[in-house]
C-alpha cells in the first residue's frame, strides 16, 4: 500500500464516520474505495466493519445528552442487534465469497436507493411519527423483529442500515427523532463491533486497512455529532451517490 493509498482510505474513513452519524451510509464511501485499491470484496467488507466501529463509538457518544431515558428501549433493541448482527456476519463467513461477489451489486443499489430517497422517506417518517401516541416505549409490535432484520443486513454488508433503522423506528416508536438517531448511532456501533468481533477471530482482516479506517472514523465521527448536523444534506447525498454509482459501475463491467 502506498502513502497515497493510506491517505486515502484514511480520509475515506473520515467522511464514512461523519456520515454514518449524520444519515447512514458511510460503508458506500470505505468500500468502494477499497475494492478502487484491488482489496478483494469480502477482505474489504470485513476490515471495514472493524474500522468503523470505533467511528460509531465516537458519534454515539457525541450524541450521549439524547441518550437520557432510552435505557429500556436500547436494551430491548440491543438483543435484536446482537442476534441480528451475529446472524449476519455468520452468512457472509459461512457462504462462498462468490455469493457475496454476486450480491453486492444489489446491495449497493439498495443502499443508494435508499440514500437517493432519504429526504421523502425521512418527510413519510415525519408524517408518520405524528400519529404515533398511544403507542408503548418500545414502539408498535413489528419494530423488534423490523430491527432484527436490519441487523442481519447489517452484520452482512450494512452499507445505508442506519436509514433503515431511522425509517423502522421513526415509523413505529413513539420519541423525538434526534433521540432515536442517537439509538440509531449505538446499535450501528453494536452491530459492526459484534460481526467485527465474529470476523477477528475467523476471516482475513486486513488491520493496516482497519487502522486506517479507524483513525479516520473517529474524527469522522466526532465532527458528525457537532458540525456535521449543520452540513447540507444534499452534499452529503451526492457524495454517497457518486461514489457508489462508480462502485456499482466497476461490478457491473467486471
């Protein structure tokens, strides 16, 4: 790896972080940037979901105020993201790589999807999230298993999870939606530091590309709780966008 390479994947890290706290879908920053340097896709999914733990630590605690009296509902929706997650890093070390090959074209589409969408889903979310009272803590009664499925995702690829959690639990539980994106931010912390964990003890982890990641996702993730709330959407979103489009082209020609 060369020095330009290392800075690279470093400040790839630095916007995945600000990213992930802010919307979501800073996997489709690192990943894309890695397979760009020839690392193969699973090697590169893997060392990536390590790198970016210590990102999502860094903007989960940057959000700790909008923690206060979610206790019981993270714990509820922790179990979901522990059972998901392993659930998930389980599929893709079990499965062939050439499974995982074939797949991340669509997992990738998915993702921008999702990110070209965000701004009506997140207004459908708001909608929504008017005409939720009644409803208990936790939320309506398809929220759980609706968040254990985002893991699994999420312990498999997890490019854009933290727009499906926001759009799972802003349309079923009943909270501000800035307290529920610092849930978002910890249980994206969980479930990359569960399948991370999974993924540390039996697949090839490339660690000078999790250093990389690591460092840069932390500062990343620090600016996203502060003055990356004030950055505009529509940068961040066309960001994502170009470069996952570039990435979807790369697999699609291979």
């Amino acid at each position: 790896m060369s020095p330009t390479e290392a800075v690279i994947i470093a400040l790839a890290g630095v916007a995945a972080g600000t990213i992930n706290t802010v919307v979501g879908s800073g996997t489709l920053i690192t990943f894309p940037t890695l397979l760009a340097f020839g690392i193969p896709p699973v090697t590169a999914n893997v060392s990536n979901t390590i790198g970016l733990v210590p990102g999502s630590v860094a903007g989960a605690w940057g959000y700790r105020r909008e923690m206060a009296g979610q206790r019981a509902r993270l714990v509820r929706f922790s179990i979901a993201f522990v059972l998901g997650g392993s659930l998930g890093a389980a599929l893709l070390l079990v499965l062939p790589p050439s499974v995982f090959a074939a797949v991340v074209p669509a997992l990738i589409a998915l993702a921008l999807v999702l990110v070209i969408f965000q701004p009506r889903l997140s207004a459908w979310v708001a909608r929504r999230h008017e005409h939720l009272g009644g409803l208990p803590e936790h939320g309506a009664w398809w929220v759980w298993p609706s968040m254990f499925g985002c893991a699994v995702y999420g312990g498999y690829f997890g490019a854009a999870q933290g727009i499906l959690q926001m759009a799972i639990m802003g349309a079923g539980v009943p909270d501000d939606l800035q307290r529920l994106n610092a849930i978002k931010n910890v249980l994206a912390a969980l479930v990359n530091a569960i399948s991370g964990a999974i993924f540390i003890v039996v697949a090839v982890v490339d660690w000078r590309i999790v250093a990389l990641i690591a460092s840069g996702s932390v500062i990343g993730g620090l600016l996203g709780a502060s003055v990356g709330r004030r950055l505009p959407p529509k940068v961040l979103r066309a960001v994502i966008v170009v470069v996952g489009v570039a990435a979807l082209a790369s697999f699609v020609k291979g």
